[in-house]
C-alpha cells in the first residue's frame, strides 16, 4: 500500500515548497497537481479561448494533452509533448488557470491523472481538492494556509527575484480575487477536509512548517 500526504490550501501559502522538501526528506514523489491546471490555462490562453467560453473548453480540453514526469526528483510537465514548465508560472497564466479550473471537464481529465499517479507510489500532492476530492484517504492530510498580505509578499519576492516586474498592491488584489474563486467555485472548491491539520504559515519559516509535518507523518 502506498503512503499518500495531501497537502491543500491558497495561493502563496508555501504548499509547492514544503511539499518539495517533506518528498525528498520521505523519498516521496512530489506531485505539483497545481502545474497540471496552469498548463491547461496555458493551453486555453495559447488558442486564445477564454474562461467564460465553457462551450470552447469542454470541447477544447481534450485535445490537451498533460503529462508529467520526474527529472533530477523535480516534476516536468507536458503540454501536447512540450515541456511547459518555464512557461506557467506567469500572474497572466495564473489568473488564467484559477478562471479555468472551474470548469467541470478540466478537472475531470486531471483528478483522473492525479488518482492514477498516487496510487501505486508514495506521493506528496499538493493543490486545492487533494483532501476533498483527489485522495479522500490520504494518510495525512495538512491544510496550509497565511494571511494575505504575507502570501501577496512572498508571491512579489518570487517574481522580483525572477526579474519579472510586478505590484505588490496587485499581486494581493489577484490573490485575494483567485482565493474567492477556488473557494466558492461549485465543483471541489478550496476547502479544509474535516481531518485536515490546519497549519498557518504566517509567523513560520520554511524549515518550521517542514518539522511540524514531518512530526505529523511520525
Ligand atoms: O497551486 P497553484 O497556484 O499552482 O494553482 C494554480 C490554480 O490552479 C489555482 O488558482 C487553482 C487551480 N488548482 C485547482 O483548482 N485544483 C488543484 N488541485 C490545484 C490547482
């Protein structure tokens, strides 16, 4: 039997960077379910498709084809063969993505990938409905979460540092926008399951949130 931790929570809240850590100290395999729908909302902006479009993307979604695999323990992803991982982190692809994964198809495709992947492997997963929905019966489940004025702060630190010119006042605007929408959105919306550990990053470094899971695992 496989050992699954789903790690959910917003935007920025550090979840792709503990969940990296907790899989290498585990020799876990790390599964960004997040970078699965910010290739789709690449494909959508791509074919110029937009997220109100439900017609064009439940027509459209099939012929994207995503998958991933593992170089040097990090995941890559694949858009139709080509790999899209330097290309998805943009706030146009993010803000794309979060319009997009509403849409019941999109989700369908993935939830199906991301059940396949854990089910024979150990996996850290991390997204929005990993607890909900993708792994209802994860071993641990870990709902990761800060205020927004520190996520919005550590989101602008990533861009700048990438040299991508941003606003921190925007960046929280798009922040707070994004966390409405996967928290209200009709299907598998960002919630914490009943037997999720709630675990607030605010005031916690890196190293903090990782040994406070890892004793969790223990
Ligand atoms: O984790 P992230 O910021 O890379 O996710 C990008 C968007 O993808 C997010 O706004 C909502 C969507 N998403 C989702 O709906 N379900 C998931 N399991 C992961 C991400």
């Amino acid at each position: 039997m496989s050992y699954n931790i789903a790690i959910d929570g917003p935007a920025g809240a550090g979840k792709s960077t503990v969940a990296r850590r907790i899989a290498k100290e585990k020799h876990f395999i790390y599964v960004d379910t997040g970078a699965m729908y910010r290739a789709m909302g690449l494909y959508f902006l791509r074919n110029g498709i937009r997220a109100e479009d439900t017609q064009r993307i439940n027509e459209q979604c099939k012929e994207a084809d995503i998958t991933i695999s593992y170089a040097d323990g990090e995941q890559v992803v694949f858009l139709n063969g080509e790999n899209v991982n330097g290309l998805i982190r943009t706030e146009e692809v993010s803000n794309m993505t979060s319009a997009c994964s509403v849409n019941p198809k999109v989700r369908e495709k993935l939830v199906e990938l991301q059940k396949r992947l854990a089910k024979d492997a150990d996996v850290v997963m991390d997204g929005r409905d990993i607890g909900t929905c993708v792994l209802p019966d994860a071993d641990l489940k870990i709902y990761l979460t800060a205020g927004s004025g520190v996520r919005a702060k550590r989101r602008y630190e990533e861009l700048s540092a990438k040299g991508e010119e941003c606003d921190l006042a925007q960046i929280e605007k798009d922040i707070i926008e994004r966390d409405k929408r996967d928290m209200e959105r009709e299907i598998s919306p960002l919630r914490r399951a009943e037997d999720a550990v709630l675990v607030d990053s605010s005031g916690l470094s890196v190293d903090e949130v990782v040994e406070k899971i890892l004793l969790l695992c223990r």
